[in-house]
C-alpha cells in the first residue's frame, strides 16, 4: 500500500467558532469554507475539517478530539489499498464510495481509531460541495 502523505484531518471540536478563532487567528489557518456545523480550512499542504460536536464530557462517547485521519493515495493504488484491507479482515466502516471528488474507505486500527485512505482533494470536496 502507497501512501502518498496525509490526506486531511477531521477534529470534533466543542464550539465552532471558538475553533475557528484559533485556527484562523493563531495558527493562520485559510478559511475555505464553513458550513452550519463544519470548516473546512487549508493549513500549509494539509486541509483539516473542524466538526462541531457539542461541548461533551470526557465520559461522552462523542467528544472533543480527533476524528478521523485521512491519507492521500493515488488513485491507481486505490482498489489494491482496499483489497489489502479486506484480506487482512480490516474492520471497514464506510466505503469504498465517491465522496467529494474522490473515492475513499473509512476503517479501524486496532484500537479502533478510525483511518481513510483518499484519492481526492480539497480543491475537488469543495467544488462538489459549494
């Protein structure tokens, strides 16, 4: 499996705009979209995508934190990615589908940390989302 870098990352934040601020204003972060629940913003070569979630307890199942990690693979290497995953009776929660100008397929590690492989872009999610 060629991973070509990190994709995107997706943070479940508390409170939107609080994350925006700092995002924007202290790490300068470029705003490139909000939604009513959700920015997307570039970050040098990598885009993250803040979540709003609620403000949550440390006991909350949904909380605070990091969502998902997301890693970029050409697209050529992608259904070989996959069949590797499935041979391995890698948990797969989501895909592979088209989402957003590329193909992806959300899985677990072992911990149940959740981990995508991506063919697209930020510049090809927000052409199909704006």
């Amino acid at each position: 499996m060629k991973i070509q870098g990190v994709n995107h990352l997706t943070l479940a934040v508390g409170d939107l705009s609080r994350s925006l601020i700092f995002y924007q204003n202290i790490l300068k972060a470029e705003l490139v979209h909000r939604g009513r629940t959700d920015a997307y913003l570039e970050w040098g070569p990598v885009w993250i995508c803040l979540l709003e979630r609620g403000e949550a307890k440390k006991t909350d199942k949904v909380s605070a934190g990091i969502d998902h990690a997301a890693f970029s693979v050409l697209e050529a290497d992608f259904d070989q990615a996959v069949e590797i995953l499935i041979a391995n009776e890698v948990k797969i929660i989501r895909g592979p589908i088209e989402r957003g100008g590329g193909r992806c397929v959300n899985f677990l590690d072992p911990d149940g940390i959740q981990l995508e492989l991506n063919t697209g872009s930020l510049a090809e999610r927000m052409n199909n989302w704006i």
